[in-house]
C-alpha cells in the first residue's frame, strides 16, 4: 500500500479491494498513539456520518475495519485536488474566483451541510482543504472530506473542556473558548464564510501572523472588509461578511443555506432551489 496522507493521529493509504479490485483509500491510525480509545471513537463516528450523508457531497465511506489490532475507516478514493491548492493556483496566476466557480465548487457542500445540520451532524472543521475538486478523467464535482472531528449535537463530546481543535484561520470565536458541549451547528457557518471570504478575498478574513494576534482578532476584532478587497463586488457584501463572520452566533447566519443564498443574491447569480434532503 502506498501512503497518499499524513494526519496528526493516523496515515491514509492508497489500496484495492481485493474482491473489485477498485482503488480505495485506507485511514489507519497510528498504534502508538495515544488516548487510542478516544481516536477509535471519534473514526467510528467519523464512519457513522459519512453513512448518514450517503447521497450528498461528502465522501463516500465504504467500511470499517482492523488490521493489525489497528481500526481502519475504507473510502473511496480521490483523484484531483483541494480547494486549497486550486485557490494557490489562482492566486499564482493573479486571478480572482469567479461566482460560477463558487456554484461549481461550494454549492454541492452547502447542500450538504444542510442535510448534516438538519441530522444533527456538526463538521466542525470546514476549511479549503476539506473540500476535494474531483478531476484527472474522474466523474467530476466535489466531496466534503474529514469528518474526524464531527460530532452529533444529541451525543456526548468527545473533546475534553480546555481543548481547541481545528484550524485556527477558520474556526469560531466561540471554538477558541474550549468548551465543546456549548457548541452548535453555526460554529460550520463561521468556518464556511470564512472559507468563502478566502475564496473571493484570495486570503484569510483574518491573516495575523501569530496565534495569539489571530486569537484576539478572531474573537474581538473588527470584520474584515471584503469590498476592500474586491471593489468589484457590491459595498453590501461587508454586511454579509459581518453577519457571517458575526463574534456572537447569535447574530450570525442562522444557516449555510440562508448565509449562502444572501451570498448568490449580492453575486447576482440568485439562490439555488434547494435540494431534497436524502433517505
């Protein structure tokens, strides 16, 4: 097996099933690590959402597994690349996301992450390399990778009170509190406006270089101007990012779905209908 991705707590590999012969990628946590009860836990759950989701954008699980004493999470595998390296690549070349690419590319996870909120299932860790653009003589389209960190808003956490995980450039203010039994669905709508900010901005809402200036700015700070970035964009979209980006959940979106259909509407391409949420 050849390894294809590195996380902090497990590798992924690239294999074949030995009854189809298909491509699939292998997520194997490291045996020594530690808290290994815990990490088990959160790759079934990780499994039991992927299953949930079936139908939508996010990736395909296939099963679960041990080899080796090691719990193993089967997924189909990918062939393209992130979001991630897609807006390096624009931003290299001094291009700007164009809203059609934002159709193309956030759509499908929006709609998503509606049916996962709807279920009660909580992502919590939506960020550019998270979302996988399919390509090189595949299907097409995008899926939503990474669930390890998801929870079900009606189960007991995971994360002990103290700890903040995620990635710092596009997690919550309420996340960088540490208390994971407070948090809801919108900590997802923050991260997805955050996303989609970097996308329009061609960087972070909030690019202070160190993690104590990007905590402070993060949780008290005042939200970024996007028309200062992009003149080109209404003057209105500022208060879209400030209802997007908002310190208080309360005054945040209340959903992707209306965060997102605001977002369409000021990019004048109209909100998409909305699609039935799968049996």
């Amino acid at each position: 097996m050849e390894v294809v991705g590195r996380g902090g707590y497990s590798l992924v590999y690239r294999a074949f099933d030995r009854t189809t012969d298909a491509e699939v990628a292998v997520k194997v946590l490291f045996e020594y690590a530690s808290q290994k009860e815990e990490l088990e836990t959160r790759l079934e759950r990780e499994y039991l959402a992927l299953i949930a989701l079936e139908g939508t954008a996010a990736l395909r699980a296939l099963g679960l597994c041990r080899q080796s004493g090691s719990l193993c999470l089967v997924m189909e595998f990918l062939h393209g690349q992130d979001f991630d390296a897609y807006l390096t690549d624009i931003a290299d070349q001094g291009l700007l996301v164009e809203p059609s690419t934002l159709l193309e590319f956030i759509g499908p996870i929006v709609e998503t992450l509606d049916v996962a909120h709807r279920r009660g299932i909580v992502h919590r860790d939506i960020k550019p390399g998270n979302v996988f653009i399919l390509g090189r003589g595949g299907p097409g389209g995008v899926r939503l990778l990474d669930f390890g960190l998801s929870f079900v808003e009606s189960a007991t956490p995971i994360t002990r009170d103290g700890v903040v995980i995620g990635s710092p450039s596009y997690i919550a203010p309420e996340v960088w509190e540490g208390h994971p039994r407070q948090l809801d669905h919108r900590v997802d709508v923050y991260s997805l406006g955050a996303v989609l900010f970097r996308a329009l901005a061609g960087r972070v809402p909030f690019p202070e270089p160190t993690l104590r200036e990007k905590l402070e700015a993060v949780t008290s700070g005042k939200r970024p101007s996007l028309y200062a970035l992009r003149p080109d964009l209404p003057a209105e979209i500022d208060s879209w990012v400030a209802r997007a980006l908002a310190i208080d959940r309360t005054e945040r979106f209340s959903s992707v779905r209306d965060m997102w259909d605001a977002l369409l509407v000021l990019l004048g391409v109209g909100a998409r209908q909305r699609v039935s949420d799968p049996p």
